[in-house]
C-alpha cells in the first residue's frame, strides 16, 4: 500500500495536464474530464491521483495511448513524447473547474 504523502508527491508526477479540445469540452456535459498521465500508470494510480488531487469521487477511467507522431526540424527526424491518455468520469455530485474565473 502507498503512503499518503508518497502518493500526494507521486500525483503530481503521474497527472501531466488536462486536455481541452473539442471532443473533451463535449465531453465536460457527461461529467468526463480528460488528462495526459504518465505511460506507466495503472488505472488504479490514476483514479487515487485524481481523487487526492482535486477533492472528488472518481466513477470510472479509460485510458488508451496516443499514436507516435514523426516530427522534423530541418534534417533532423525524431518523434513527439509518448503520453498516456486518461478519460476519467466523475459522480454526478462532483465537479473540476478547469476554467476558473477571476
């Protein structure tokens, strides 16, 4: 079993950003909010990081890696990062604000 401040320190590194793109804001109105997670994390890690991180209760999470992407700068050929996606849905009590205002 983790420790809880081991986890806390872990969460931070294990959860990269929310995504916000169209299909993810369509999604907003289910309650599902998207993330880019570590490759290595388990769907396990990453209901318990989202719950300790924002103060929610986490229903369920898909996760699915996203296709390597060829990028070229001049001559040089490399590829994009690999990142992990994560579609996590809340309980319909539950909310995250990820457009706060001011």
């Amino acid at each position: 079993m983790i420790k809880e401040t081991d986890l806390a320190i872990q969460s931070w590194d294990i959860i990269k950003c929310p995504v916000i793109t169209d299909k993810t804001t369509r999604l907003l109105e289910n309650n599902q909010y998207s993330f880019l997670v570590d490759p290595k994390a388990g769907k396990k890690l990453i209901k318990e990081s989202i719950e300790l991180i924002f103060q929610v209760k986490v229903v369920s999470v898909n996760t699915y890696h996203l296709p390597r992407k060829k990028r070229r700068i001049g001559k040089f050929e490399g590829y994009r990062s690999h990142y992990k996606r994560a579609i996590v849905k809340l309980a319909p009590s539950d909310s995250i604000n990820l457009f706060p205002e001011e």
